[in-house]
C-alpha cells in the first residue's frame, strides 16, 4: 500500500513527532513531584538517554512508546516500507537490552514503562513506589 500523503507533508507528520516532552513524560513527571522524588528529567550525560534520573536512588527511567520500542501488545507495522520498520523497531529493542545490561554493570536500577500502563497511572505509581523502595 502506498503513503496515502505527500513526501512533503508526511515529512512535516514525522517532524511533529516528539522524543521528549511528551503528554506521558509530563504525567509522570507529575507522578514523580506527587511521590516525593527529585529527579533530573532527559539528562544529557546519561548512557541510554533516560527519560528520568534519580540519582540519589541509582535509578534511570524510560518511558517507551509501544510502536517506536516493538511492544508484542500494541506495535503496528506501518503497511508501506515494512521491511525498514522491522529493522528499525528490532535496532530499538536491541539498544534497549544493551542499556538495560549497562545499568545492571554499574548497579543501577532501571524501569522501564511502557506508553500502554498509563491507561491505568495508579498502577504506575504503585510499581515505581515498589521498585524505589527495593533498595539496592
């Protein structure tokens, strides 16, 4: 099936498409005042690029989208150049396990949420709480 848009403007849909900011990113930033954490959000100097930090936890979190992370419940292959989406979601998923192992090296924790949990925030906030208070 062929883009039912022109290069021009799917080129200006996928420019709108944010990596940071996001209507989720500022819910559980909210989550994160409400609960008491300080926290540093999109750090630059972090390997991985977590969308949160907590630093005085040894903690990093990402928040991952269902499509750009290959979620097995929600990802949809785009119809038209699915070939180049495949490759591109399986290289997402494999720097995901390549961060993940990264954190565990160091002693980090990581948690990762996925976009589809925060149909549900009380559950969020019920696993973050549990994992933040596991200390190592």
């Amino acid at each position: 099936m062929t883009d039912t848009v022109s290069k021009k403007k799917r080129s200006e849909i996928m420019s709108a498409v944010r990596s940071q900011g996001t209507k989720i990113e500022v819910a559980f930033r909210k989550v994160l005042r409400k609960l008491g954490y300080k926290f540093r959000q999109n750090p630059k100097n972090y390997f991985g690029k977590p969308d949160f930090v907590l630093k005085k936890h040894k903690t990093v979190i990402f928040i991952d989208s269902c499509f750009w992370h290959g979620c097995k419940k929600h990802c949809r292959m785009p119809s038209s150049r699915k070939k180049y989406w495949i490759k591109k979601i399986k290289r997402n998923k494999k720097r995901d396990q390549e961060v993940n192992k990264h954190y565990r090296k160091i002693g980090w924790k990581k948690l990762r949420i996925w976009e589809h949990d925060f149909e549900n925030l009380e559950t969020v906030i019920k696993y973050v709480r549990r994992r933040l208070k596991s200390e190592l």
